[in-house]
C-alpha cells in the first residue's frame, strides 16, 4: 500500500455493530471544517485534561492534529452524538509504526457512570476495528493499541481495564524553569564544541529547508538510540518526518545534532540528537519541550546528552522562554532521570500507557 494511503476504515458504520447507546445517538466521522465541530473537540480535550492533571493546556491546534484532512493519511476519527446532536464522546487512532497505533479516547465528563461507559465502549469496539484494518493492512499477525491516562484519573483506569487494556508504564512529566542568564550557558546554540563533541542545529539547504542528509541523521540517531527502549517500534523516515511535521510546535531551528570523532577514521559523526518544540502559553511566556533526546550507546559518557540539554535551554533563554519540558520512563533502569533531576528538573504531573494486543483476523 502507499504511504500516502489511510490504512483506516472511514466508515464507522463498517467497524461498530450495535453501539449500545440511547435511541437517538449515533456515532459519525467528525467534519473538521465545522467550526463549532472543532470547538467542541477543543472544550472535550481541555476538560479532560482539568479532570486529569487539575488543568487544561491544549488548543484547537492539538484537536487539528487530530482531525484535519493533512492529518487523515495517517489518522481517523470518530464522535459519539447524542440526540440533540452534541458530542458527548470522541475517538481517535493514529498508525504511529508499523505494529503500534495510537488511541486517543475522550468521554464528556458530564456523563454519569453508565452513559459514559456505554460511550467508552462504543470508542473502544471502534478502535478494535481499526486496529485490525491497519494491522490487516501492514500484514501484521498482532496489532498494539496504545493510549494513555493521566495518573489521578481513575475512570479513565477503571474503564480501560474493562475494555481489555492493561497498564504497562509510568511517565514522569517534568519541567524545568529558565532564567534569562542562561542564554549564556552555551557559546552559540547553533554551533559549539567542547573537547568532546561538537553541537549544532541542522544544516539549512540553499531553499532555506534542513538538509537532507541532517534530517536523516536525526532519524538514524533516534532510532538506534531507542531501539533497546520499551514499546520501540521501527518508524521509516518518511513517517518520522510526516509525524514531526505535524506538531504545532514544531520548529526546523529547534533540531539539533551532536557529532564525535569515534576514532574509526570517518572523522565527526552524528551520535547523538534533540528534537525540540515550541509550548505555547496563553497569557504568560512560552516554553520549550524536548520531545527526544537521544544518544548512540558508543558515544555515551561523552557528556553528549548533557552538552545537547544545554543548548536547549540556552535556546530557550534566548527567546525569553521561562521553562523546558519533557518526559521521563519512570520504570526505566537506565537512570536517565538521574540526569535530568540533577539539571533541575522535578516532576510536574505522572501519566501511563496502556495496552491492548488485538489479534489481526485474516
């Protein structure tokens, strides 16, 4: 199948049977071009973020990650309606790497009890479905969902559970505060050198986009830095780039790359790589995030890790940013965190991953 082809079934007429919900209620793919569509989408994520952690951060740029048609190649959404038309429920999948999808899965927290697990079922039984579409399409055996939940939501455990879903990690999401006089933590956050390594953002092409070469580096880095990690799936490069790209926060000047001479005769090579955001702030400053940071197991103990978090949070100094944010394997034994808490990060909130294997049928 192309990769500019939806592994997903569009209908969700095709996936769910009888839904189980009151007369009147109807399940339906969401128009992302509706407007009052969209705001729901927004309030439904932002409450269940407040129910969660105690307070809401995303926008109707995160729901369009989710919904909008540049999304749908590798997405595909579902709303539950009641029968005055409102969206009381909304589901979404994301075929992240080949075994692995994505569910995101959002009941209205004015539900009571039984409507809203009726809800969670209907969303559930979808993505079962859809999991056996993009597993059936890769010509998988077995394919993984994967969502998430804050650590204090408890409806969210207990309906999971329900469904079939175990936990199977704990994250710390950490933040660090930045002070203007960190700008001056690194000599220059686009090129600079220690003893040891050499930092740098990645190289621009004469049509002002990153080099190929530089983005492919990144890739290779991340990928063999992860590839012992939990839950690491193997992503190509073109699903990489799609899947970056699509980030709000996403900035070509927040990717850098740490090169070392390993002595093997090819001279400075890329070993290790950091990919930041942007974490818009309505109301006060902005923040950055590291969305992955990753070294080649034999460049470790080069300070490589160290010298790339320096740079970010000078970066983030230099654009009058207060905090840099990032996520930590709680259950790793690799003591990462180690790392990070001695830099001065704490945790700010805890998450989890649950699974769920669906047997692909033939």
């Amino acid at each position: 199948m192309s990769t500019d082809e939806s592994r997903f079934e569009s209908d969700p007429d095709e996936i769910v049977g009888e839904p189980g919900l009151p007369s009147g209620w109807l399940i339906e793919a969401p128009d992302p071009s509706d407007r009052f569509t969209l705001a729901r989408l927004t309030q439904l994520l932002r409450d269940h973020e407040r129910s969660g952690r105690g307070w809401a951060a995303s926008g109707v740029d995160d729901v369009l990650v989710e919904v909008s048609e540049a999304g749908l190649r590798t997405r595909e959404n579902v709303v539950v309606r009641d029968r005055d038309g409102t969206i009381q429920a909304w589901g979404s999948v994301h075929d992240r790497a080949g075994g692995r999808m994505l569910f995101l899965h959002i009941v209205s927290r004015e539900l009571p009890e039984g409507l809203g697990r009726s809800c969670s079922d209907v969303l559930v039984e979808w993505a079962v479905g859809q999991a056996q579409a993009v597993g059936g399409a890769r010509g998988l055996d077995v394919q993984q969902i994967d969502t998430g939940a804050f650590a204090d939501d408890d409806r969210q455990h207990r309906w999971l559970a329900a469904a079939g879903f175990s936990k199977v990690r704990t994250w710390w999401q950490m933040s660090r505060p930045v002070t203007p006089a960190e700008a001056d933590l690194v000599p220059s956050t686009e090129l600079w050198e220690t003893d040891k390594a050499r930092f740098r953002t990645v190289r621009r092409a004469g049509d002002g986009m990153p080099d190929d070469d530089d983005l492919r580096g990144v890739h290779d880095v991340l990928e063999g830095a992860f590839v012992d990690h939990f839950n690491s799936w193997e992503e190509t490069f073109e699903e990489f780039l799609h899947r970056l790209r699509e980030d709000p926060g996403h900035r070509w000047d927040h990717w850098w790359l740490a090169e070392v001479d390993l002595g093997d005769g090819n001279g400075a090579t890329a070993v290790g790589a950091l990919i930041g955001t942007v974490s818009e702030a309505s109301g006060g400053p902005d923040g950055s995030y590291v969305s992955y940071l990753g070294v080649l197991e034999t460049a470790r103990g080069r300070g490589v890790a160290k010298g790339l978090l320096h740079t970010i949070i000078a970066d983030a100094a230099s654009r009058d940013r207060d905090r840099v944010g990032l996520e930590v394997d709680a259950d790793s034994s690799t003591g990462a965190d180690g790392l990070y808490v001695a830099m001065g990060w704490k945790t700010k909130y805890v998450t989890q991953s649950w699974h769920r294997e669906v047997t692909v049928e033939a």
